[in-house]
C-alpha cells in the first residue's frame, strides 16, 4: 500500500515537471506558425494558453484579434456552388460562337467576304446559334459583296470601264469602309487620268483624278492633288498655245485667188494658120523615118527607192520608242512615286513631239511607192530621130531639119 503511494506521488511530481516545460513563448510561436498556415483555430486557441501566462501581453491580443476576424469573415462565406456539367458545354459554344462572329467581322470590314462567310457559316453551327439574324445577314452581304467583286474584275478585263466601277461602287453601298474596293476604284481612276494625260487629253484627266480623290487614303490623296495641279498646268499652257495659234491665223493676210484669163476670139483668130498640105507632108516623111525608142532609166528607181525604205525604216524606229516609252508610263502610272511618273511623263512627251517627223516619213514612203509604181507600169515614150527630112515648102527639093 504504502509502494503504491509512492507511485503515485512520484507521477504526480513527473506530470507537474512536464507541464511547467510549456512556456509563454511556446505558445506564442505556436500561435504564430498555425496563423501563417491560416489555420486560425489552432492559432487562436494557441493564443489564448499564451494569454493565460501572460494575461497582459499587447502581440497575443492583437493575433488573437486577427485571429477571430479571420474565423468570422470565414464563416459568413458560403462555399462555391459545382457547376453542372450542361450549363458548363453552353457556356462554351456561346464563347465559340462569339469568337467566329468576330473573327467574321473583322475580315468583312477588311473586305475579305470569301473568308468572312465561313466564320459566319461557322458561327451557325454552333448549337443554339443555328438561327441567329444578325448572323444569316451577315452571310448575305458577303456573298453578294464577293459576286460584285467578281463582276467587277471580269468587266474591267473586258475594257468596261463603266460597268466595272458601277459593280465596285456597289459593294461600297454594303460595305463603305472597304479598303480593298477603295484602293481598286482609286488606282483605276488614276490610271486612266494618266492616259488621258499622255493622250493631251487634260480635261478628262483632270475629271478622272478628281473622281478618284474621295476614294483614296492620305497618301494617294497627296499624289491625285499633285496630278490635279500639273493637269490644270499643262491644260493653261494647251489653252494659251491654241488662242496664241488662232490669233496668228486671223493677222495673216489673204491672197486672192489668180484665175485664169480667157483667150479672146481676137486671139484666136491672130494665129497664123498653116497649110494642111503641108502638115501632111510632114507626117509622111515623119512615119517613113525610123523611130528610136527610150530605155528607162535605173538609176531614178534606186533612187526612188532607197528614200522610201530610208522614210519608212526611220518611221518605225520612232513608232517604237514612242511605244516603249509609253508603256513604261503606263506601267509607273499605278505607283504612288510622283517622280517617278513626271519621269516617264517627261519621255513620253519627248517621244510624242517626234510624231510629226515620222507622219512625215510615212509621207514619204508613200509617195515613194507611188512613185515607184509609175516608175515600173508607166511605157517609155518614143523619141523622134533628131534629124528630119522634109519636103521644102518655098521650091522644089527637100529640107533637113534637125529636132532638139
């Protein structure tokens, strides 16, 4: 009885030795641990142990204070709801539906249709998504854009002018900020004004430009002014030259017209009038005289010859340049360096000033030819023998006469 006792005694004493190893620091940086893993029951209940030691100590209140702050914010949240399987696919195919009809727009407004329709087609085949308006007539625009386009360029290939730019002006009506359509009327505009331009045709160039104006970018607009401006230029200097050559005309005098002058009767009849006899002597003796024909000459048709096929050679090389340099022109008319094209303006413009010489050359040539054939075709005539017997006309005998 008295072993048992003791026993007890002694792990009472070991109990109370255990215990007072715990001390206020223990506590508090138990606390302090659970706090930062945001385990604030561990950490509050920690807190308050270290209280009890230390009733007075300012760090425990105010952990503790954050502590019940955290569990009560904690307690008013309620948990996230799962959400259902179902309403997680609709969520999505809005989101794919949304993405196609966007990606849809901007290539419409880009003025790509082909491209826009099949973001469009696909939008609608998106469950819930299979009847949308906006959609559907986003499709029809498109496709009534890419026919225009299509129209467009086949009739322009054709050389319609007119029916080509009536089809892109149309897809400007579905689509107005279409810079594709914009830029095809500006440069086609423009690059008619340019051959206007070379053709002298300053009025309808200027006409061509301007059209193109409301329909260009920022910086084509600054090249159809630059056009516009050397078109009213050439066309003041065109302008003066012909009231210039007008005015010499009416300061020029008139010559009046010399007429021939009749011959009288009194003329007429003052002509000696010689004997018939003797006119038929002549042609008697003239026809029993041999008659020695004329060989034509070559050298006049070498001549002849030469000069033509000189002209018309010369003609043709002036022809090419003129067009070479005029399809280069052509080709610079589309880009936007304005040097570049003054450059080629400039040279065409030399070449034209040539086309009186070579219409003269082709004269030439003509006349050349013309006078070839005559040449060739036309029979030599016959030349009497210089010297003539004839009867004598004042005694009896005959007359040698010698013809120059």
């Amino acid at each position: 009885m008295k072993s048992l006792l003791l026993f007890l005694t002694l792990l009472l004493l070991s109990g109370a030795s255990f215990a007072q190893k715990v001390t206020f620091d223990d506590y508090k940086k138990r606390g302090d641990a659970c706090f930062v893993k945001q385990d604030y029951q561990c950490a509050k209940d920690n807190y308050e142990r270290a209280l009890r030691i230390r009733d007075n100590d300012a760090y425990c209140k105010s952990q503790l204070k954050k502590v019940n702050d955290a569990l009560k914010k904690a307690s008013t949240q309620t948990p996230p709801k799962k959400t259902p399987p179902k309403v997680e696919k609709e969520s999505e195919n809005v989101r794919i539906a949304e993405l196609n009809r966007k990606e849809g727009d901007d290539l419409f407004k880009r003025g790509d249709y082909e491209a826009a329709q099949k973001k469009y087609e696909a939008c609608l085949n998106v469950p819930s998504f299979g009847s949308d308006a906006y959609v559907k007539e986003q499709i029809k625009f498109s496709r009534l854009a890419a026919a225009f386009l299509t129209d467009a360029k086949n009739a322009l290939a054709r050389g319609n002018d007119l029916e080509g730019l009536a089809y892109l002006k149309k897809i400007l009506e579905i689509n107005s900020g279409d810079p594709i359509t914009r830029r095809l009327i500006t440069e086609h505009l423009q690059q008619r004004g340019n051959q206007q331009f070379a053709k002298n045709q300053f009025i309808e160039a200027k006409k061509s430009y301007e059209e193109a104006l409301p329909y260009a970018d920022i910086q084509t607009k600054a090249v159809l002014a630059n056009l516009i401006n050397t078109t009213e230029k050439e066309l003041k200097a065109d302008t003066e030259k012909k009231a210039e050559a007008a005015k010499v005309a009416k300061q020029e005098p008139k010559t009046a017209s010399k007429e021939p002058v009749a011959e009288t009767k009194k003329t007429a009849e003052n002509k000696p009038i010689e004997p018939t006899a003797k006119q038929e002597v002549v042609k008697k003796e003239d026809a029993k005289l041999p008659k020695s024909p004329s060989k034509p000459s070559v050298v006049p048709k070498i001549i002849t010859a030469g000069v033509g096929v000189g002209a018309l050679a010369y003609a043709f090389v002036l022809n090419n340049q003129y067009q070479a340099k005029l399809d280069n022109f052509t080709a610079l008319s589309r880009s936007a360096e304005y040097r570049q094209w003054r450059v080629a303006y400039d040279d065409v413009k030399a070449a034209r000033s040539k086309n009186g010489l070579m219409n003269v050359c082709l004269g030439v040539a003509v006349g050349a030819v013309i006078v070839e054939s005559v040449l060739l075709f036309k029979k030599p005539k016959e030349k009497r023998a210089a010297l003539k017997l004839n009867s004598a006309s004042q005694q009896w005998g005959l007359a040698l006469q010698y013809q120059f």
